[in-house]
C-alpha cells in the first residue's frame, strides 16, 4: 500500500508541475528519477527526491523538452502540407512523416528517464536516447505503447472517468511499467 501511495503522490507531482507547459520537461526527468528508484525500492521520500530533482535537471531537461516542441511543430506542419496537397505527393509524404513521426517518438520516449538515470550533456542525450531505442526495438515498441496508454484512455475513454484516471494514476502505471523496462536497459550501460 506505501508504494501504490507513493505511485499516487508521484502521478499527482507530474501533473501538477507540468501545468505551467514549460517545466513539463523538468516534471518529467523527475518523475523517471523517482520512479527509477521505486521500482527497485530504493526511494523512501518521493516529494523531497522530486523536488530535489526537478530543480537540479531543470535547465537542461527545459532545453530538451523545447526542442522536442519544436521538432514535434515542424513535423505537424509537415503533415498539414502533405494532407493539403492531396493527390500524387501528399500521400507519399504523409506515409513518409509518419515514419519519421513514430520514430521521433520512440526516441523521444527514453529522452527523460536518460537524463534522470545518466548524466550527458544535451547532445549526447539525444544521441543516447535514439541509438538506444534502435539498439533496444522490441523494448522501444513496448515502451512506445504503454506511455500511449493514458493518452489512449483519455482519446477514447469516457472524458471525465479518464480525466480522473490520469490525474490519480494514469502516468504514474504507465511510468512504473516502463521504469522497471528501462532499468533492464540501462543496467547494460553501467559499467561494472
């Protein structure tokens, strides 16, 4: 029961911290430091480590959340013109951004639990986060879908139920599945 609170506690952190759009990212590199020490049972003071956490990766994990933004707008107004073109070139490049799409966010997917497990500079975690995905498909699909899940929930679930889902527990379940993946991972990177 202590850990399911604290799943709770940490969930509730996440969305709370991510409200101001900006510090999503820092809520996020959190949330993984936490988590990543839950699942093994390391972690005792969820509220503090998070706090202490959010601030210490906050500029660059600020950073790396603006850049997935704005390689997230490109790709959607990629998408808008290859939609608005119709015919002969729009479906090819439709097929062609969604492939760069997924795989954007396959790699975006390891991005903060890398930066809440490793410390790199920005470069490096994105190398990282990308060779990684790639190096680990199978983990990555499964990765992939299950922090889909709560977005899922809340696309094609009853709006409020899947509201009250993710605001209690949505992200903290699909974290906790995820952290225990990648802290199989991750231990291949850890030098003995």
């Amino acid at each position: 029961m202590g850990k399911l609170a604290d799943i709770i506690i940490l969930n509730v952190l996440l969305v709370v911290c991510s409200i101001p759009i900006v510090t999503a990212g820092a809520a996020a590199t959190a949330f993984y430091y936490v988590m990543l020490k839950l699942v093994k049972n390391e972690e005792s003071y969820v509220f503090r480590s998070f706090l202490k956490a959010f601030r210490e990766n906050f500029k660059q994990s600020t950073i790396v959340y603006l850049i997935i933004l704005g390689v997230a707008a490109v790709i959607g107004i990629d998408f808008y013109f290859a939609v608005k073109q119709g015919g002969g070139t729009g479906n090819p490049l439709f097929v062609v951004f969604c492939i760069i799409a997924l795989f954007f966010y396959m790699g975006s997917c390891y991005l903060f639990p890398i930066m809440a497990f490793f410390e790199n500079s920005t470069k490096k975690v994105f190398k990282n986060a990308f060779l990684m995905a790639i190096a680990h498909f199978p983990y990555t699909i499964l990765i992939a879908l299950v922090s889909f899940f709560p977005w899922f929930v809340l696309l094609f679930g009853q709006i409020l139920p899947a509201i009250f889902f993710n605001l209690i527990i949505g992200f903290s379940l699909s974290g906790f599945i995820n952290s225990q993946l990648f802290r199989r991972i991750f231990k291949r990177y850890i030098p003995e």
